[in-house]
C-alpha cells in the first residue's frame, strides 16, 4: 500500500513541475500581436487551424481573443453612436434656446 502512494505522490511532484516548467516558459501574446493574429484570421487567406499552428497557440486562444476584439469594437462603435445622438440633442436644445431668445430681444426695441 505504501509503495503504490509513494508513486503516486512521486507522480504526483513531477507531474506539478512539469506544468510549472510549461507555465514559465508559455509564450506570452502582447495586444498586437494578438490584434494582428485576429486581424489575418478574419482576412480569411488561411484557414484559422493554419493560422494557429503558425502561431503556436491553440483555437480556443484565437476565437476568445477574436470575441473580445469584436465585443470592445462593437462597445466603441455604440458608444460613438451615443455620442452622436447626444450632440445632436445639444444642437436641438441650443436651436429652441435661441428661438426663445430672439422674440425677447425684439419685443424690448
């Protein structure tokens, strides 16, 4: 019994230091070049597992990074279009201010 856990717990302790080595030695992806990764996959030259064995990285990386490009584009695009609506309130407003304004100003002179 003994010797059956202590290869398992030796498994164990090296199958730990081996995920620890892989972990270090990983390979990090700043922001461009995963923008740049996402960008060719969307050009469609290559297929996206071509794409990722180039890479090195796996398609469950690609797809999560092509989401979170797509979602803070469609954030950025929506909040332009808030922007916009906003402006054009102010314009709005400013038009039935100076409206107001004017008969005022003519009654007096």
């Amino acid at each position: 019994m003994d010797r059956v856990f202590g290869r398992h717990n030796s498994r164990s302790i090296v199958e730990k230091r081996i995920k620890d080595i892989k972990r270090k030695t990983r390979r990090r992806f700043n922001t461009e070049e995963k923008i740049r990764i996402v960008l060719e996959g969307i050009k469609g030259e290559t297929s996206i597992a071509e794409l990722c064995r180039r890479e090195g990285i796996v398609k469950n990386n690609y797809y999560r990074w092509s989401k979170g490009l797509l979602d803070v584009g469609k954030r950025c695009l929506k909040s332009d279009t808030l922007r916009e609506a906003n402006s054009y309130q102010v314009k709005d407003l400013k038009m039935e201010i100076v409206i107001k304004i004017k008969p005022k100003n003519k009654h007096h002179f």
